[in-house]
C-alpha cells in the first residue's frame, strides 16, 4: 500500500499515498481542505469505531442529493423521508433496475443503506472484500443521488436489524435477500410488520426451472442448464434445438494454457479521496482483518464496471472456453472476465451480461462455455441453496449449525479469538454441516499463508491473500481438492472460503464448498471431485 494512488478531480490528476495521506501541493485547495478536515478527523487509538468519521462521502452525498433535486436547499435527508416510500437496499442489492427500485418514481423513493460494523466484521473478512462492499455501496448511493433519489445511511457498531429497528417507525419494503443469513437476520423485522419483501428479481431462473432439473439422485446442473436455455431461447435455435446442435462443449474447452495466446491484465482505476477514504478506513476499524488491499483494482462507478465489462469482452472472452480449467503461475486469471463480484452485487445484472455475449462474435464453444457458468452454474446453486434452506433441510443432528458464525481456522492460525463489533444478531448461526465423508480436520494453517511445502496450494493460498480472488479450477481442484483428500471439515474450509474471498455470499459458497467442492453434500453434485497431481500437472 505505499505506492502511490492515483485521483482525478477537477483540478486534474493528484498523486495521493495510501501511506502517508498527504496530497502534494498541487492539488487545488478545495480538495486539500477535505483532505486536511478528514485526516484531522481519524480516531485516535481507542476511539469507538461506531464514531469514525467518513467526511469525503457523507459530503459529497450531501452535495450531490441537493444538485440533483433530491433535497431542497437547506434539508437533510431525515426531513425529506416523510413524503417518500423508504426502500431498503441492502450491500449485494446495488442497482436502480431491480426489486423495489424497478420502475420507481425518483421524487416518490428514499434509498436506505446500511453499513453495519457488526455485518463487515461477523466473520474475519479479507480487507478487499470490505473495499469491494464499501465502495461499491457508496458509489451507488452518489450514483442514486444523482438521479433524484433521496439516499439516507444507517451507520454503526450494531447489527443491519439493530440499527433499521432504530431507524424509524415507517414500514421499508426491500427486496428480498439472496442470502439466507441476512433473511434469517430481517425475519422479526418482517413478523413485525416493520419491513416488507418483494421477490428478488436480480436472478434469472426460478424455483419451477430447479424442479424440472432435478431426478431421482437429486439436482442435477446439466439438466437444469438445459431446461432454462430450452425455455429461455437463449442460444436456441427457431425450431427449439441448442446453436451448434451441443447444449455443452465442455470436453473442447480443457486445454493447457502455454502463455500463448497473452493472458490479458485486468485495468486498474484511478484513486480518489472516496477511494482513499475507504483505504483509511479500514486500515484504522477494520485494522485487524487479513490480506492485501488495492482499492484500484475495484471498478466502482458506472463508467468503471463498464469499462471493466468492454475489458472482459475484449481481452478474456474470445479466448476464455478453451482455456477456462487452465492454470497458470503467470497469469492468475487467464481468460477469466473477474466480473462474479460485480454479479453478486448486482453492480453488473446478469441479464446485461448474457445478452452482450449471445450478440457477440466469437467462437461458439467460448460462447456456450462462458454462458454456462452464468446461466448454468450460477444459477443452479443460488436455486438449490434457495430449496433447500442453505441446506439445513434433511439434516441429521450432528449436522445442525453451531450456534456462532465460524473462522474458518483464524483463531488456530493467529493465535487469538476473532472479535466481531458487535454480537452477532438472533437467527444468525455458524451454518449447516453436511458431512457424508466424515470429514473432521481442522483446517490447516496453510490456508492462512503459512508454507505447506506444496507448491500448487502455497501458489494459490497466496493468489487468495493478494487479491481475495482466484478462478474456479484453482478453487475446487486446488483449494477444496486438497482440503478434501486431507479429510478437512467440509464447514470450515466453507468459512474459510466465505471469509478469503470478494465474490463469496452463502448462496454460492456454500453449494460450491459443502456440496462440489468437499462432496459434504451429495444431493447435488454427481461424485467428489479429487484428483491426485496428474490433474494439475496437466492443465498447468
């Protein structure tokens, strides 16, 4: 983090330093008093978190809701909630175009965010998850007020429940929650009557589109892939046949990649006090959370993700179904678009990703690859965690959850107890333990960084730590191949997972680990998926 940052402002480009937070003299002197007012204002050691002053955000948001007629000159943003419907948006909600927010009139919607300082640190999450969380949901706020939306913050130590339940006496209505941690979280707030759901609707399949993939050994990805594409028409054919006559060409897509074609770079964004705000941030109340940190690789604005997204077409997808299961020490991604954190924040709609690529020259088996993953693999585990209650359905008792949410082996690793802001709320558990191998290992520190002595794990564990990010071979055929040959507790190396990386939220990690990664579940997946090292030494 010293090297220096990058912002562009209305004065041109500034050179910020993530270490020392000092803006040259050349950066013009509108932004040096923000600048100087914040930094005057970071809490000195000891200073409750609840009161950490964020006043490059909190006045810009201010600023932006009076220009854009949210806000009449001289109101704030409680004196305007009266006349308004109050929405709910929570962290992985972040777009105008879905649930609650579809269609609302921009005069008539008040935007309510939270940012819980007990929800970002209920479990030891990697620095960039937070940044990931943290910008992304305060570039939308900015983004909301442009567009005459009123956006008022809920901020503090407690809970999401603990601070709506303070925020006012009027009913909120927000979409439903994708994770079910977070609806078991809502649910005395909907019993109450004080919140209200409408369906998400940031997804693209149904729970009827699950039902007619599943057989009698259970669920079953390909079938269910199949059924959506035959009722959606995408990559169909007018007389109801798959594009090129195959609904997969996985078995084309499995080739060692030599460093021939380039792997592409991902961009970089430029900084900015908001985004050094963020950095500040967590370097000072989440100080105690583990990885690396780059707040410019986050694209966060609109412009950004798109720019990011014409990236990922350009350079990744041409070249991404042949090379999808390939690993590499030169390049982390590949061909890999890195836009599932985007996706799972609703940042980027999956209905905008599909169709851009379906209207796309490239070679099918890329194109049909790359859909699968979204329309297909995505999809599918969303609707299955969804069926079944995040697999706490059927359970024997020793797999129900434990009581707290697990650290997936940080306090072995660190040597001390990990220690939330604030206890987690009602209803909040460690999670379902499907076990079908009897797996009861503590996870190894290894997967914390300390060197194993395998090169493929050490390699990929350093990958997780730099960027809380890797692509979904090195996952399941490194991460959770290994685990599972060792024997490692299918719930731990799932928290493991849940904490180390950006993209990760119960409804995806939790199918991805408990079920195809370790075979703890085995409704879903056909068989466990290990391998020994041939498999590694032949795609890498």
């Amino acid at each position: 983090l010293g090297r220096a940052r990058r912002s562009r402002s209305s004065g041109g480009l500034i050179l910020l330093s993530a270490r020392h937070g000092v803006p040259p003299n050349s950066t013009p002197a509108r932004i040096r008093r923000r600048w100087d007012r914040e930094t005057r204002a970071v809490p000195a050691p000891g200073r409750s978190p609840a009161t950490f002053p964020i006043p490059v955000f909190d006045e810009e948001l201010k600023s932006r809701l009076a220009r854009g007629g949210a806000l009449s000159k001289g109101e704030t943003s409680s004196q305007a909630k009266g006349a308004r419907r109050a929405v709910l948006v929570l962290p992985d909600q972040l777009s105008l175009e879905i649930g609650a927010l579809k269609g609302a009139k921009a005069r008539e919607t008040e935007i309510v965010l939270v940012e819980s300082g007990e929800w970002l640190t209920r479990r030891p999450y990697h620095r960039q998850r937070l940044a990931w969380i943290l910008l992304s949901q305060r570039t939308f706020a900015l983004e909301a007020a442009d567009a005459g939306v009123a956006v008022r913050v809920r901020r503090g130590d407690a809970s999401i429940s603990a601070l709506l339940a303070d925020a006012s006496a009027e009913q909120l209505v927000a979409m439903e929650p994708a994770e079910r941690e977070v609806r078991a979280e809502l649910a005395p707030l909907v019993a109450e009557k004080r919140l209200r759901f409408v369906p998400h609707d940031g997804f693209l399949t149904t729970a009827a589109d699950l039902d007619r993939g599943r057989t009698t050994e259970g669920w079953r990805m390909d079938r269910f892939y199949q059924g959506v594409r035959q009722r959606t028409g995408i990559l169909m054919t007018a007389d109801g046949k798959p594009v090129g006559g195959k609904y997969s060409y996985d078995a084309e897509n499995r080739k060692r990649w030599d460093g021939t074609p380039t792997a592409p770079t991902p961009p970089e964004f430029a900084g900015s006090l908001l985004r050094e705000e963020v950095v500040r941030e967590i370097e000072t109340r989440f100080k105690a959370h583990p990885g690396d940190l780059d707040v410019d690789a986050i694209p966060a604005s609109r412009a950004e993700i798109d720019r990011m997204w014409a990236w990922a077409k350009r350079a990744c997808l041409p070249n991404f179904g042949p090379y999808e299961d390939a690993m590499s020490r030169r390049s982390r991604g590949v061909f890999h678009t890195r836009i599932s954190p985007l996706m799972n924040l609703h940042r980027l709609l999956p209905r905008t990703v599909i169709d851009d690529v379906v209207a796309m020259d490239f070679t099918l088996s890329s194109k049909e690859g790359f859909i699968r993953q979204v329309l297909g693999w995505r999809e599918f585990v969303y609707q299955v965690h969804r069926a079944t209650d995040g697999f706490r359905k059927g359970r024997a008792k020793g797999e129900a959850p434990l009581p707290p949410p697990g650290d997936g082996g940080y306090e072995r690793w660190a040597g001390k107890r990990w220690a939330p802001l604030a206890p987690a709320p009602a209803g909040v558990d460690g999670g379902a333990r499907p076990n079908a191998l009897r797996a009861d290992l503590d996870l190894p520190p290894a997967w914390w960084g300390t060197e194993s002595g395998l090169a493929c794990l050490d390699h990929v564990v350093g990958d997780v730590w730099a960027e809380g990010w890797s692509h979904h071979i090195t996952r399941l055929m490194v991460l959770a191949n290994i685990g599972t040959l060792l024997g490692v507790s299918p719930r731990e190396l799932c928290d493991w997972f849940w904490i180390a990386y950006v993209d990760a939220w119960d409804w995806v990690v939790e199918p991805n680990v408990l079920a195809m990664g370790t075979y703890g579940e085995t409704g879903m997946p056909t068989k466990p998926y290990v391998s020994g090292s041939a498999y590694i030494e032949k795609m890498s």
